[in-house]
C-alpha cells in the first residue's frame, strides 16, 4: 500500500518562515531535511548550497549560482560541513576571518532524495558515499531537481558538479 503524499503542502509552504508543522508521518515521525543557498559576497562571491544530511549540513561553493536549466551544469567544490543551525545564519563576517563578507540567505526549503539504485530509492546519506545524488528542492527559487556529482577533476577539494535535471514523475 503506497503512503500518502505530502508533496502539494510542503510544496506551498516555506518552513523556515511559516511555523506550521511540516507535517511528519506519525509512523515514522520523519520530516523532509532542509537546504539552503547563501549567498556569500567573500574574496570571490558564490553561493554556499548546503542539504540536511545525518545532522549536518553537507555543502559545495557554487561560484556561478545553482544552475537555471535543465542539462546545465555549474562546478560545485566541497567545502566542510556546517551545523544545522547555519541554516538560518545571515550577517557579516568580519574581515580577517575565514569566510570574510557578507552572508545572506538567498534561498531555503526543505528537499528530497529522489535517487534510485536498482529500483531503490537511496537516501541523501547512501546517495553521497556513492557521489552522486538526486535531490528534489522545494524552495522559492530553487524548484524542481538537482543532480550533485563527484569528479574526479583535482582539486585540493572535492570537485563536484550541480546539474539541474527533469523532475522525475513517480508512479
Ligand atoms: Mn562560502
């Protein structure tokens, strides 16, 4: 018996500003993880895309921004993981720090794994030991699904690229 959907509420709902519940399964009590997409005006400005995985946020610096189409592919570097509470953090950091300049939340919602393997769905943890994910994100401007994979470009970080990919319709 397939469970019912929660898509269409979440969907019309940004979490990080409404707080109505996100509606977890009593079953399970697992809600949607969260992402975000800073835009942090450093040295070089990028956009710092972080995705609720295992407590943490795992994160890339995606230098041109999430990409806007679907097949375009934007170089995302690995960059050390943040804890959940970054989520909502938007300031300056002083200069002489790591990180200098100014942080501001550009986007945040909840996501999804929507990545199979052999006719399974992978979780966001499965899907980045494999180095590649699949992620459908409800955000405000970051709607629709994001493929994150590994290269093996070098790098003193891991070079990842962020693919904007179909929307994969379940049945
Ligand atoms: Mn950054």
């Amino acid at each position: 018996m397939s469970k019912l959907s929660l898509d269409i509420y979440r969907k019309k709902r940004d979490f990080s500003k409404t707080t109505e519940p996100s509606g977890s399964r009593k079953k399970s009590r697992t809600k949607l993880p969260i992402f975000v997409v800073q835009k942090h005006a450093a040295t070089n400005l990028h956009y710092d895309v972080r995705i609720e995985i295992n407590d943490v946020l795992v994160s890339w610096a995606v230098p041109k921004g999430p990409p806007k189409t679907i097949g375009e592919k934007h170089l995302a570097i690995r960059t050390e993981n943040h804890p959940l509470e970054y989520a909502t953090f938007e300031g300056i950091i002083p200069e002489g720090n790591y990180g200098a300049g100014k942080v501001k939340i550009w986007d945040s919602g909840t996501c999804q794994s929507i990545k199979y393997h052999h006719g399974k769905l992978l979780s966001l943890s499965e899907s980045l030991k494999k180095g590649s994910l699949e992620v459908r994100m409800y955000g405000k401007k970051l709607k629709g699904s994001y493929a994150f994979i590994k290269t093996h470009l070098p790098g003193k970080q891991e070079q990842w690229l962020m693919i904007k990919i179909h929307t994969k319709k379940r049945s």
